[in-house]
C-alpha cells in the first residue's frame, strides 16, 4: 500500500483492522476516528524510525528538593 492511501483506501484498511479486532464502531463516530486513524498512520514512520541516544532526554523530571 502506497505511504498516503486514499481516503477510501484508508477507510477500507480501518474497517478491516476493526473487524479483525472485533470492533464495532458506531456510524456517528466513524469520520471522526478515520480523522484519528489517518493521523495515527501518518506518525507510524516516526515512531518505528531509526533513532539513537540523543534522540531522548536524559532525565525527564525536576529533581530540585
């Protein structure tokens, strides 16, 4: 599937993701979700993307007493 599916690609590939998973979405939720799902999809290649150390802060809380 090509990076940026259409939206009816990208409908279809929800649909099935939800089925397999037994989910059933509620119609009046639907465009909503498929707004999240494309975002969700869009930020995949960040997440699974090559990263190193620096990529991370070292130490994320205030340890001031």
């Amino acid at each position: 599937m090509p990076d940026s599916p259409t939206p009816a690609a990208l409908a279809a590939e929800f649909d099935m993701l939800a089925a397999r998973a037994g989910v059933t979405v509620p119609p009046e939720y639907r465009d909503s979700i498929l707004v999240g799902y494309a975002d969700f999809r869009a930020q995949l290649p960040l997440l699974h993307g090559p990263r190193t150390h620096l990529s991370e802060p070292s130490n994320i809380f205030s340890l001031v007493p």
